[in-house]
C-alpha cells in the first residue's frame, strides 16, 4: 500500500479483520469489526469498494466477513490492483485522512458460517444435498483431507491474469463437481481465506446455499477426535 495504491484508497490488510482465536484468521469479533471499519471512515451506508494483489483472497475474505456481519453494500474488484492499472488507474503514495465514522453491527448472520459439528454430522451422516468443498491444492489434499470432500482447488476460479472467471465458467466447473446451487456446498481451505474466495465465486454466480467452515483444514486437523 505504501509503495502504490489507488487514489483515496484507505487501507485494511487482512490482519486488521481477522482473529487468531480459535484458529488463525478466524472471524474476527463484533466489536473489531465496528473499530476497524469505522476508524477508516466506513459507516453502515458506505460503499465499500474492495481490491487486493492476492488473486482476489484478501478482498474475498473482508467482503465475507462484511456480509456476514450484514453489510451487504460491498463489492470486490475483479483482478485487483493490477486490473484496475489495466483499466487506466493510476497509482498515488499519498494516504487520505478519513474521517472517523460509525459502522455498527446488530447480529451475525449464520446462514453462511459452517461450525466444526455440523461438518461432522456430515462425515459421519451424508447428506446427498451437501457437499464439503476443499478449495486447497492437489498436493495439500492429497496430504490429508476431512472425509467426504471434493477438491476444487480456488485458483481455478481465476483466469491467468487474476480476474474472475465469468459466471457461466464458474457454473459449469462447480456443476461438473456436482455442486449445483440446489444442494448446500461447506468449503474450507488452510484457514479458510481461500475458501472465501470460492465463496464470493460461487455468491456472484447466483449461489446462495454456501457456507465457509472458518475453522477449516487448522481446527480440523489438530483435533485428535476427528476422522481424517
């Protein structure tokens, strides 16, 4: 962000909007959310225009964390920086001084957060309407994967340069997995930053039947009680 961004761009890294605890990069609180948005001068009817240099993860990841918490006026920049230098955007070292603003949060939204119990039930009762989505790559599943889940690795939803691949690429290599947006799709990566990406993927292609397990591949993984 020092080196280059775009002009009036405040700056949000991924640390500010995430928790170490229970695992890293889980969900962060409430509270820390209404701080970090607010002291950048972002309030309940600020639209939020988000753009990263990490294949769409770090954008991703913020704009769940958003609607989750019901802001819903948020939209993620296909392609990041590098898109929007493509575009004709030019890039500036000076920094805005926003004013601070108020960003309140009434209630989490559920619907699109998967806990470690209700991945369980599914390895242990499948369900053939859900479907448990491991966004890693070949090399990490084929290290150890929670039982029952298809691999689709999160870059594909890209195109070499970055951007997003159109919606109707997205519909049929999810399709060609057997996640229709009929059924419900749980995803996780690592630490379910990449699994937000495939979230906002699969939102933007009409998906509503989605859920990150934010405890993902970590939590899983380092409890001895669970199959793998």
């Amino acid at each position: 962000y020092s080196q280059g961004h775009i002009e009036g761009a405040v700056n949000i890294p991924l640390s500010d909007v995430v928790s170490s605890t229970p695992v890293p990069n889980s969900l962060p609180p409430a509270k820390q959310v209404e701080e970090v948005m607010g002291k950048n001068g972002i309030s309940n009817d600020t639209t939020v225009i988000i753009y990263d240099i990490n294949k769409n993860m770090n954008a991703a990841r913020l704009w769940w964390t958003l609607l989750v918490y019901g802001h819903q006026d948020a939209k993620v920049v296909s392609g990041g920086l590098n898109a929007m230098r493509e575009a004709g955007f030019s890039l500036t070292t000076e920094s805005p001084e926003p004013v601070p603003a108020q960003f309140s949060i009434s209630e989490k939204n559920p619907a699109f957060i998967a806990a470690k119990d209700e991945v369980l039930s599914q390895v242990n009762q499948p369900d053939e309407n859900v479907v448990l989505l491991d966004t890693r790559t070949v090399e990490e599943f084929s290290q150890g994967t929670i039982p029952g889940s298809v691999l689709f690795d999160y870059a594909n939803n890209n195109f070499q340069d970055g951007k997003y691949k159109p919606v109707q690429h997205i519909k049929i290599q999810y399709m060609e997995q057997g996640v229709t947006p009929e059924i419900t799709a749980i995803m996780y990566c690592k630490t379910s930053v990449r699994a937000a990406q495939t979230f906002l993927a699969l939102y933007n292609a009409g998906y509503r039947n989605i859920k990150v397990y934010d405890g993902a591949w970590t939590e899983w993984s380092s409890d001895s009680s669970l199959p793998l």
